[in-house]
C-alpha cells in the first residue's frame, strides 16, 4: 500500500568547495512521506548505521543513494534506497528511503 505523499521535502543540487564543505546550488520541491525514527541499519559489510528518518516518494523523485535532502529547515543523507513493489509483480510502486541527520549546508 502507498503512502500519501502530503509532505513536501526538497532535494538539493550540492557542490563541495575546496575543504569538502557541501553547498547548495538549488532546490527542487518533491511531495512525499516523512517519518522521524531512530534505527540501525546494517548494509552489507556488516556495517552499523544509524537512521534518523524515513521518506518515501514517487519512483520519478530523483532522489538517489548520498543524495541530500532537507525538511522542515534539517538537512539529511540518504543512507539506504528501497524499491517498493507487489508481490509477484516487478513493476516498482514507489521508493523508501533511510536517512540520517546531515550537518549544515551553506
């Protein structure tokens, strides 16, 4: 079951300066789902990370792995993408995403 996108986050189009630093080039409004959670991840080296909110969108949302995205003035990095489908069906429904609390970008 989807679920409604009522939410409106924006994901930013960075560039990194000469320190690392990211900054923001531009933003691009996309409706979506947006959950505050506090959970581990462990991706496939048997690494832990720490998610601090989920959100899903449409499957045309652009938004990808590392991608930045900011909510309510928070900025986040995408940490893991899920494909959503039916079973028995491969057509993809749409796209959750675990994201962890990124610092601040200029």
């Amino acid at each position: 079951m989807k679920p409604p996108m009522l939410q409106t986050c924006y994901k930013l189009t960075t560039s990194q300066n000469s320190y690392g630093d990211y900054t923001s080039t531009s933003e691009t409004a996309i409706d979506c789902h947006f959950r505050y959670i506090n959970q581990q991840i462990f991706d496939s080296n048997n690494q832990v990370i720490q998610s601090d909110a989920m959100l899903w969108t449409d499957i045309d949302s652009g938004i990808a792995l590392k991608s930045i995205i900011k909510y309510e003035g928070e900025h986040y990095i995408v940490e893991k993408v899920t494909k959503a489908r039916r079973l028995r069906e491969t057509e993809v429904q749409f796209l959750k995403f675990e994201l962890k609390r990124y610092g601040v970008i200029s």
